[in-house]
C-alpha cells in the first residue's frame, strides 16, 4: 500500500507530538522510509519498531545510532556484522558515502578522449 502525502505528514505530525506513537502506527506506515527516519531521529530506539527491511536500510540505522549508538541492537544482523567492534557511525556514514559516489559516477556519460592529429 502506497501512502498518501497526507497520510505521511499525519504520521510525521503523531511522531512529532510524541516518539511513541511511532510503535503504534500500522505496518504499512512503519514501512515508509521518511516515517521512519523522522521515528528514529526523534528516539533512536524506534528502530526497534521499524520493519525489517528497513532496520538494514544503512540510511535508517545511522540515523538511530547518531541518537544512541546502543540502537545498533535493533539493526539487522548484516548491518550490525558490518559494524562490529567500530565506530558504526563512521562505518555507515563511509558506506553510504561509497554507494552515492558509485552511483553518480555510474550515471556520468564517458567523454571522448581521442586526441586529433
């Protein structure tokens, strides 16, 4: 189910007023990335809250752990095996800076380097 904006922005407006409303909103809202990122900023422990895929959504667990980096404990296995015994904030802030590099380099057009003679 694809939220509506309003939807969205009642969600975002309940976190707001207060973080525990995040538990309490259906699955389809706690699938919604902007929702939960807003979730999290507010208490990082609203990752405990998030859907699966997003609790290995590098973006969404960052977020958490620059609250309180004891919010790593609700991450995904995979995230926190990535994390192990490091700083998981710089870990995940140099990932997702890597994929974001990656992906704008992948979308440059390659230029014609011929020289002419």
């Amino acid at each position: 189910m694809n939220l509506t904006e309003e939807q969205i922005k009642k969600a975002l407006l309940k976190i707001k007023e207060d973080p525990h409303n995040y538990k309490k909103l259906p699955i389809e809202y706690r699938l919604n990335k902007e929702i939960t990122i807003a979730a999290v900023r507010a208490h990082g422990w609203n990752l405990a809250y998030a859907s699966l895929e997003l609790k290995n959504d590098r973006q969404v667990v960052l977020e958490a752990v620059k609250k309180n980096g004891n919010e790593l404990q609700y991450a995904s296995e995979e995230i926190k095996n990535l994390c192990k015994q490091q700083n998981p904030i710089k870990i995940l802030e140099s990932i997702l800076l890597s994929e974001k590099l990656s992906s704008e380099l992948s979308v440059q057009k390659p230029t014609n380097n011929k020289m002419k003679v």
